[in-house]
C-alpha cells in the first residue's frame, strides 16, 4: 500500500487564551504505543526535528515562549537515523506536512515527511518555503487483485492554529495526528473539516456536531463493505437527535447503542480499492466498556482512529457516494 497525505495548516501564533484544541487524526499505521504533546497557551512550535533513513524513526516539536526560551518536546519513536532540523523563526509558522505511507512488518509505518512554513500574516505559496524530503517518497503502484491503481488523493486538511501531535511510535513513527486551535480563526467548522481515513473519491456530506451533547449510537449500513452511517447524539436533559443517513441505501442495517457511563475509545475498522475508489470495508466501534461487532468485510488495510484521552468526540464529517468513502472525526 502507497499513500501520500497532506495536512495544510495556515498558522499565526499570538497567545491561544481561552481557544478550544481540536485533535485529527492520526493518519498511519495500529501499531507502536499512543504519544501526545500540547504546547502551553504562552507557547509555540519554533521548529521540528525529524529522525529518518528510509522511513521516519521519530518526531519531535522545538518549543519556543515569550521571553525567547526553547525546549525539546519529548521524542516520539526510536533513535535510529540522522536527525534532521526544520527552524521556524518568529515571523513564521508551520504551514504544511506531507505524510508518506508505506508496509513494513504487515502493518502501515510513515516512511517519509516533507514539512512546509510560511511567514505569519500569509498564505501566499510564493512565500512558503519547503523542507528536503525526510526519510522516503512512496510513489509505487498498488496491485489489488490483479489490478494496478496509483496512490489515492491526498488528504487536504486545511486547519487553524497548530499547538502538538499525537499518533502513534515505538521504534519508528507509526502515524501521526494534529492538535490546533480555533484561536488563530475563530470557531467556524466549516474551517476545520478535512477527513481522516479513506479516500477522497466522494462528496461532502456534512458534518454532524456532538457540542450540547455525546455520540450515543451508531446505525451502520453493510454488506461487503460500509454503505451508509447514521448518528445519534443524547443530551444531558434526556433529548436527542439523529443525524441524516450518509451514503447509499444497499447492505442490511445494524445498530450498536452505546449504554450510560460508556464512551467512545477508538473506531477501528479497513479499507479497500473498488473500481479504483477508495472505500471503508469494514468499520467496528472501541468504548471503555466493550467492543462492537465488525460490520462489512476485514482487509488487510486496517485503520484505527484513537480519541485522546480525556477527550470527547466533536464532530463526525462523511464524504460518500452510494457507500461511505471517508469518515473524519473530531475531538475535543
């Protein structure tokens, strides 16, 4: 499997106050052990280190405050590699990464990371300056059966303010995810929807909120693979609301209720390419209580998307045709 990714952020760093931290991701593979680093309100990432050789051992976040002082977040992967260093000065921010997936070992690890910084105030691309390639490009066909298809569309995220990462790393960086801030633009989500997982081969549904209140069930829509979601979110005061059907009408329907006291972990679940379309195959739900059936057809292409801990589900965004191509999700 090959797949490059890109994460677009357009950044100014003043002071985050009272701003909310959104969290989307991570991209990459199940593997290594859950990391998180959240720079602090006074805070700014002035610079990133990279350790690579043909894939990308490790990542870590210069952090700069006010008064000039910097520090090394803590290092997220192994000690293999050379390191590599990508400076961002006070009158820039960091404005973009491209993730390169690959297999190794029966499981996704990023082989390669291209970073890209802007000066504050600008978005133009005749002032974004790019990092060298660290660690390596992945451009190679996917062979499925029988049938040759190149990479799938990148992910466009187009985010506010980045403030840390969190993914996934042992000896190596197994994925990565973002935490930003609506503080640099405000709380619009139309700014803030990217997708996390599948590929970008369908339209954009909507998004479904879970602000005045939590996911409590889920209807999925399946045969062979993922046809179509439904949500539903319980308040507080004992109301609720469903959210539309996204997707297509095909496959049987089945529900998982989510029971007081539980909360979502993780959605875990594959992929697969039909037709030279990137679709979810399969998907299955992760609370602090249990673990739900597998709806639709298990790959070899697993994806898992981990909700931080401490954190709630914010939104849910699906991109479809007859069948559920993408699904983003966000925390908070």
């Amino acid at each position: 499997m090959r797949k490059s990714i890109f994460l677009f952020l357009f950044i100014v760093f003043p002071a985050v106050g009272f701003a909310k931290n959104y969290w989307q991701g991570p991209v990459g593979g199940t593997g290594g052990n859950y990391f998180q680093t959240v720079v602090a309100d006074h805070e700014r990432v002035c610079g990133v280190y990279i350790r690579h050789g043909s894939r990308i051992d490790a990542i870590q976040l210069k952090v700069c405050d006010k008064s000039g002082n910097s520090y090394r977040s803590q290092r997220f992967g192994g000690g293999g590699g050379s390191e590599s260093f990508f400076a961002i000065s006070s009158a820039e921010y960091l404005s973009g990464l491209k993730v390169y997936l690959g297999r190794r070992d029966g499981g996704e690890r990023i082989f390669g990371l291209q970073l890209e910084k802007n000066r504050i105030g600008s978005s133009s691309s005749s002032t974004r300056v790019t990092s060298p390639l660290y660690g390596t490009k992945t451009t190679k066909l996917l062979i499925q059966d029988g049938v040759s298809y190149q990479s799938i569309s990148p992910f466009d995220y187009s985010v506010p303010g980045i403030v840390g990462l969190f993914g996934r790393a042992n000896k190596e960086l197994d994925a990565v995810g973002l935490v930003f801030s609506d503080g640099q633009r405000g709380n619009d989500p139309d700014n803030l929807l990217r997708t996390a997982i599948g590929g970008k081969n369908g339209v954009y549904d909507d998004f479904f909120q879970f602000t005045d209140g939590n996911i409590c069930r889920f209807d999925v829509r399946h045969g062979s693979r993922i046809d179509g979601l439904r949500f539903k979110k319980c308040t507080d005061n004992g109301g609720s609301l469903y959210s539309p059907w996204y997707g297509g009408s095909g496959g049987s329907i089945s529900s998982f209720i989510l029971q007081d006291g539980e909360f979502l972990v993780a959605i875990r679940g594959s992929l697969v390419t039909r037709n030279g379309r990137v679709t979810l195959s399969s998907i299955y739900f992760v609370t602090n209580k249990r673990v739900s059936p597998i709806f639709g057809e298990t790959t070899s292409r697993e994806y898992k998307v981990e909700i931080p801990v401490g954190k709630a589900v914010y939104l849910l965004q699906v991109e479809s045709k007859d069948e559920i191509t993408s699904l983003g999700v966000w925390t908070l």
